[in-house]
C-alpha cells in the first residue's frame, strides 16, 4: 500500500486537446510539457496529446527535449531554451528546434528566433532584416492574459508588425490562456500547456473553459484519534481542540508536493469535505473528522471536484506550482496511467 497515489487520465487529455483545437480555426497546436508535464509525466502526456492531434512538443531544457527524441523518434520538438552554448550541437544531432533569443543565430539547426514584445525577459526587441534560412518560426511570450487583455492586445499588434514582412515563417505566441481569451493572437500556432492538463490558466474552475482535470491524488487515513480539549496536532501546536475533536492523519506531506503554506484548504474524507488543520508536516498532514472513522478510509487531495486551483488559491499561488511541485517519486507515491 503506497502513501498516496497519483492517477494520469489520458483520455482527458485527449479531450483536452481536442476541446483546443475545436477553436483554434487552423492554428496548429503545440503541447507544453516542460517540467515532466508540470508533474504529470512528459512521456505519457506527450503521447496522448501527440495523438490527439498536436503538431509538436515544446519543452524548455535540452535534457528535456532529449528525453521527448528518445520516445517521439518522428515528432517536431521545439526546445525553448535558452541553451548553453555546448548544448547547440546536441540539440542539432537531435534534430531539435530551438529557440534562439539574441542577433547570434547558430546554423545548421531550425531556429525560433524569440521576440520580446513586452514580457521583459528573453529576446529581441527587434527583429534582424533578413533572417538567415535556417530560421523557421518567429516567437513571443505574452505578460498577461486575463489579467490585463488590452497590455496582451497591445503585445500581439507589436508581433503583428514586427513579423509581418516574414509571414512565410511558422508565427507564434499565444499559451493557453490566450487560446481561451484572445483569438486574435493564434496566428500559425499556439504553445499549449497548462490547459492540456485541464487546468484553469485563470485560477478558475477548468470546466467553466470545458477542461477536464488529467491528475487525480488520492491517499487513506492512516491514524484516527480523539483529541481532548487543550490537546494539539502537530508542530508548533498551531490546532489545538477547544472540544473534543476526532482528527485523521493522512501520509502526504510538503515532500510529497502537500505545501505548508496550504493549511485551511479542504479535502475528502470518505466523500465529504474536511479542512487541513495544525502545521503541515514533511510526510503527514491532519485533517478534522466530524466522527470516528476506520483506518484505511479514502482521502481524495485532488479530484472528485476537489481542484487543485482551491488548494493553490489557500497557498496564495498557481495551480502551475501545485501540480510541478506533486512528488511522483516512486519510493514515496504510486502513479497510474488510466485511459478513461
Ligand atoms: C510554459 C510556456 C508556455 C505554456 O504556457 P501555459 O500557460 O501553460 O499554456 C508557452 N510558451 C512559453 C514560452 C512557455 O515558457
């Protein structure tokens, strides 16, 4: 019996990618999966998506691109870099993409060149007059989506112009929350990832975009007890019962990816949902029940309409760093691959 286990649904997936592409009006999409999937396993993700209809991969280091090679011999991977300057010639036998973000454009490789329209971060402000011809697509990264659309419409105008007099190469800029908000920014395609995995890019609840969540996280009761008035759980005595209180202790914890900081978010014990209490340790947190329950009884941490968005809404962050931070290391969780 592990301590908790984290099932990847590809069919979901699948959907997901689908539900995408139904919008898209012939932009290609291009499925995300940097930081293994954002923790949901980039070789499986990667097939599902790939056969769902995404045009290409895009990760983000060269090992991660090697990795996507090895198993995907034929798929178009586009590694978004930077790279270090060794790592240019291993991308090129690998038969990589790159993306490129400063004037030096190394040959013999199919480069992206990145634009920076405004993110202030990787790339150039202008582009070079004639791009060598190894050069293949032209890209951008925009700072805010839903957030501040009108700063988005006004970062898409500046990669309208600036790439409009090379319209022959593959242009590209919007990520997920532009394909849910921005049409006008999908020229020949979109770099999808976080939707793929069927979570909100807007912090909301992903069915509202027609996403299905791809992660469920699910563990067991492991110790029930009764606790007196005056008596704590866990470090720090930061929950201690003001009345006779029966407490689950569930075997996650913060290495496992169950941050400290998500204290307060709710869980379901046997179906109903109960509020993490006390500090939350490295292999454990605890949670209040409202009776005696058996050891052994089913906690659903993500799943069953428990979104990862409400646990990273209680840690004031994304559900991006929730999910990159699950811990699927086999010694501590088991992760199943259903195809529902
Ligand atoms: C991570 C990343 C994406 C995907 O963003 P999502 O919001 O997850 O869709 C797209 N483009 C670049 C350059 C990225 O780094």
């Amino acid at each position: 019996m592990h301590r908790s286990e984290l099932t990847i649904d590809l069919g979901a997936v699948r959907r997901n990618v689908k539900r995408l592409t139904g919008v898209l009006d012939g932009a290609d999409l291009w499925a995300v999966v940097k930081a293994d999937g954002y923790g949901h396993g980039a070789v499986d993700v990667a097939g599902a998506a790939l056969g769902a209809g995404a045009r290409a991969l895009c990760v983000v280091t060269l090992a991660e691109g090697l990795e996507m090679r090895a198993e995907y011999p034929t798929a178009r991977i586009l590694v978004m870099g930077p790279l270090i300057p060794g790592e240019v010639a291993r991308a090129r036998e690998a038969g990589l993409e790159i993306a490129v973000a400063d004037a030096d454009i190394p040959e013999g490789v199919r480069v992206h060149i990145k634009l920076d329209t405004g993110m202030g971060r990787f790339g150039l402000t202008e582009l070079l007059s004639a791009p060598p011809r190894n050069v293949v697509g032209l890209m951008s990264h925009l700072a805010t989506t839903a957030d501040d659309l009108d700063f988005a419409r006004k970062q898409v105008e500046r990669f309208r112009e600036l790439t409009a007099p090379h319209a022959d190469l593959t242009r590209h800029i919007a990520a997920s929350a532009a394909v849910l908000r921005l049409p006008e920014a999908f020229f020949d395609a979109v770099r999808c990832g976080i939707a793929i995995y069927g979570l909100s890019p807007f912090g909301e609840d992903p069915a509202g975009d027609g996403l299905e969540p791809v992660l469920r996280w699910e563990s067991r009761l492991t110790q029930v007890k009764l606790l007196q008035p005056g008596e704590s759980t866990g470090y720090g005595r930061r929950f201690i019962a003001s009345e006779p209180t029966w407490i689950g202790l569930v075997p996650v914890g913060y290495a496992d990816g169950f941050r400290r900081d998500m204290t307060g978010t709710e869980v379901l014990v046997a179906g109903e949902r109960r509020p993490v209490v006390g500090t939350i340790s490295m292999d454990s947190f605890a949670v209040t029940l409202e009776r005696e329950l058996l050891v052994g009884t089913p906690v659903v941490i993500v799943g069953d309409g428990v979104l990862v968005e409400e646990h990273a809404r209680v840690a004031d962050t994304i559900n991006y760093e929730i999910t990159c931070g699950v811990c699927s290391d086999r010694r501590r969780a088991r992760r199943v691959i259903v195809d529902g």
